[in-house]
C-alpha cells in the first residue's frame, strides 16, 4: 500500500520539487486549500483533503485538518491501531508537511490591525504538528524546507526516512510551535498588560538565532547571538556593515557603549572598555567630543568600543584609526567614504545601530543558573529641577549642566563608581571597587597619569556617601562640586564635611547602581 503525505504549507519554497519527488517513490498526497492549488498548478496529482475525509471545509477553511480521519491516521502507532483503522477503512498517514499561517509575519507590517493579527493565528497547522511529532517513531514530520533534501535522499538511497532524523524533526516541531505560541503571547499582551504591571506571571521568551560569534567571553567558550522578539524587552537593533564577525565582549561592550552615549541630545561620544565608560564627552562638534573623549585615559582607549549618536564622516574615521586600535565603531550612520576605508580594515567592526525610540518599553534580564531576573531598565533622567543642594555654597549654571552629564555618565560605569568632569567631558573615571575611596583614587591617579588638572571640576557618586573620606580626597585633588543621591544615615555629617571644605554639593534622590 502506498504510504500517505499530507501536505499544507504557507511557505512554499521547495514544495512542489518535494511533493513530486514523493509521488515518484511512491507517495500518494493529500492536501488543503492554496496549497493544493498550488501543486496542481504544478502538475502534481493530490487529493483534496475533502475527499479523504468526505468531509467539506467549513468556516472558510478555518476547519479543515481537525477531523478524526487525519489524527486517527497520524497518531495510530500499535497493532491494535491498525486494526481499528482497519475496521473504520482510515489510512495511516506516514509524513506530515506542514509550516504555520505567517503570523509574525503578519504582524510586522505597518498596517497590521488587531483583527488581522487574529485571524492569522493557525489552528490546524501547530494541532498537526504536534501529533505527527508525538508519534515520530512511525510519522516523518516537515515544517523547515531546509530539511527536505535529506528526508529525499533518505527515502531515495535507504528506502524510508531513518528514526534518528524523525526524532530530530519531532524537536524541532516542538520548537517550532512553542516559539509560535509564545510570539502570540507576546503579541497579546502590549494588549492586556496595565501601566503598573512588569510583566505577566508566567512569561514566555522568544529567542531566535542570529548568528554565531567569534568566541564567548574567552576564547575557548562557544557563543551565539539571539534576538528576543519579545515587545516589552530592549530591542538592540544593529547592523554589522564591516569587519569580521564579533565577538561575545564587543557585542557587550557595544550594547554598554551606545546605550550611554544615546542619552546625549547634542553631538557625543563614549569610549568603552570592560563594559565601563573609560571617556565620555559632548561637543557641538563631533570630532571634538571624540578627541576630549579620547583625552581622558588614551590607555584604556586602547582595544575599546567607540561609539557615537550622530552620523559620522571618513575625516573623523581616519583620525581614530591614526590615533589609535579600536574593536568596534558604532554610529547611526556613516558616509559612503567611510565604507570604502573599512572594507580594507577588517579587524575593525563597523555596526550601524538605531537610536532608541522614547516609545520604546526597556526592561533588562539577567540569568542566575535557573533563575531569571526581569527589571525595568534604568532609563530615568534627571533635570536641574531635581536637583537639592544640600551645602551653604551653591553651583554654578555651568555645573549644574556638568551634574547631569555626569550623572548620565555614572549610571553605565559599574559600582563603585566615581565620575569627574568638566565642560561636559570626562576628566577622570574610577569603576568597579568594593570600596568607593578606592574608585576615587583610581581615578584621581589616571587623571594625573595624563596631566589633567581636575581644579573646578564636578565629581559624580552613583550612590550615597556613608564617610567623609571621599570628600576629604575630592577637596584633595580640586574637586569643587559634587553630586549623589543622599539617602545614608550619615547624610548630616557629609554635609557638615561639605561646608567645611566649602564644597557644592547636590542630592539628585536617586541611585544609579551598576552591578
């Protein structure tokens, strides 16, 4: 007896070159709707499904498949199986080919109204998926057209499809089907979820590979590149236009990079390595805020991530590759020039990469073993309004406008962190202590590693000051301002330290924690 394939497919690549070559090792087909009008159209000869169930579609082909005669000849698997089909005068199904109503697809388009999205979510398709896959000891099951050439050449050189590649097809339906679903979720709930709610209780995270990277975090740890489609999570949207493939370590000091940088309304510049901000600067001019950018600590410039939140230029290009090695450059845009320089640098990445909508729903993960951590991503911004001083001297317009670059700045450079600046440019950062004073003197010595006076500056805390020696080094080494949030049970006594140093010093209320 002829062994059955079932075929309904909305993505038809390949299909009619698999339907004939199956009817050639003996296949009879049975199909739906489209799909059989397509093969037909082809010269392949099927059966319309409303003839092997002597059933008629009905609700405009939205009930078609769910019949007893398919899933009775799909899920049948013992003797006893058989024979009941037998008695009934059902045919076993052999193979399943079938891929799903387009509905992330659909729901891309500008246009794509709720009803629409809806009306694109497949029924029979994930019903007919799953079942062929549950009984994959006996059912080949196809839903990518790039697994049709080895299913033929099994069938053509060993005369079936072999258990070991049904097992690996019933996975990848499973995987199939739950990225489906989970993208319906998703979908749903930008349409159900209040102003005050995170997320749902139970979510689902869809993540769709990109491509594989150089290395992990070190070279001898394996690494790919996901994309979560997920609507309330962070879309880090970028394009690779040069250079060769990224690593783990770029991607993450790039992410770092420009998510500071896109703070910035006037022309900016932000170089990082480590993950931490190692010089930031803004200027009317772009070229300008590279070069103060750069100024802060050459040193750790050195193998960095630069990015920008303008568009850039071949001149400006030319110089960083002239003054120094640089992993990746990333920018909204670059001249045609600039593509012609970095197509012959292939060590150097060049990412094109969308600054980020205000409309845009930020949350942030992190994964602890089996434990998943979802909070709002830290995107809060403050003004001079929010700004308290706390001291009997007060700053001055200009550093008040240092205050909020700096605080900007603080909130990307891991905890402990110290940030000093001036004229909206870094002078000097310290990152990353146990300890706060130490990060103060990590970056005070930097800054007289490279001769920069920090006399009238602004120093930045992203979280409060519990003792005095922070203040008494920052009076030290010219500190004239400061800005953190308060909060510590010590605030009074800080204070008081201010006024005696005669220092400015703003409470912000609010903590820019970076672990």
């Amino acid at each position: 007896m002829n062994k059955i394939a079932l075929i309904s497919v909305s993505d038809k690549t390949d299909i009619d070159l698999l339907a004939s070559k199956l009817v050639k090792n003996g296949y009879t087909i049975i199909s739906t709707g489209g799909t059989a009008s397509y093969l037909q159209e082809k010269g392949i000869n099927i059966i319309p499904i409303s003839k092997f169930t002597k059933f008629e579609e009905i609700l405009g082909g939205r009930v078609k498949t769910l019949h007893p005669i398919i899933h009775a000849g799909i899920l049948a698997k013992s003797k006893d199986d058989l024979d009941k089909l037998k008695k009934t005068q059902y045919s076993l199904i052999d193979m399943v080919v079938v891929n799903l109503y387009p509905f992330e697809k659909t729901i891309t388009k500008k246009n794509c109204s709720f009803n629409l999205a809806i009306e694109n979510i497949d029924i029979g398709g994930p019903t007919l998926l799953r079942a062929s896959a549950k009984n994959h000891q006996r059912v080949t099951v196809l839903t990518d057209p790039s697994d049709y050439d080895q299913i033929l050449n099994e069938i053509e050189k060993k005369g079936d499809v072999q258990s070991k590649t049904r097992l690996r097809l019933a996975k990848k339906v499973f995987s199939v089907v739950s990225r489906y679903d989970s993208l319906i979720a998703n979908y749903l709930n930008k349409y159900t979820q209040g102003d005050d709610c995170l997320l749902d209780e139970n979510i689902s995270i869809d993540a769709k590979e990109l491509s594989k990277l150089r290395y992990g975090e070190n070279p001898h740890q394996k690494a790919k590149l996901y994309q979560v489609t997920n609507p309330q999570l962070t879309k880090f949207d970028y394009k690779q236009l040069t250079g060769k493939a990224l690593s783990f370590n770029n991607l993450v000091d790039t992410e770092s990079a420009f998510s500071c940088v896109e703070q910035f309304d006037i022309p900016s510049c932000v170089i990082v390595k480590h993950a931490n901000p190692c010089g930031v600067a803004s200027s009317k001019l772009i070229e300008n805020a590279y070069k103060h950018a750069y100024k802060t600590d050459p040193t750790s410039a050195f193998g960095g991530i630069i990015a920008f939140n303008k568009k850039i230029n071949h001149k400006l290009i030319s110089k960083i590759l002239d003054k120094q090695f640089v992993e990746v450059i990333a920018a909204p845009g670059f001249d045609k020039e600039t593509l012609e320089i970095m197509k012959k640098k292939p060590n150097v990445r060049l990412l094109k990469i969308r600054l980020k909508n205000k409309k845009d729903v930020v949350y942030e993960m992190k994964l602890l073993r089996d434990k998943l951590l979802i909070q709002e991503k830290d995107s809060k911004q403050i003004t001079k309004n929010d700004l308290v001083t706390m001291t009997l001297k007060k700053p001055s317009p200009k550093q008040v406008e240092d205050m909020i670059f700096a605080f900007k700045i603080s909130r990307y450079v891991k905890s402990n962190s110290i940030v000093i600046v001036k004229n909206n440019r870094t002078l000097a950062i310290g990152a990353g202590q146990m300890s706060r004073i130490d990060s103060t003197n990590i970056a005070y010595n930097k800054a007289k590693k490279q001769n920069i006076s920090l006399k009238g500056s602004v120093m930045a805390s992203e979280a409060f000051f519990p003792f005095r020696d922070n203040l008494d080094l920052a009076k030290k080494i010219g500190v004239s301002v400061i800005i953190q949030p308060g909060g510590s049970i010590n605030d009074e006594k800080i204070i008081k330290v201010a006024n005696q140093h005669k220092l400015s010093m703003c409470f912000s209320h609010t903590r820019v924690f970076k672990h």
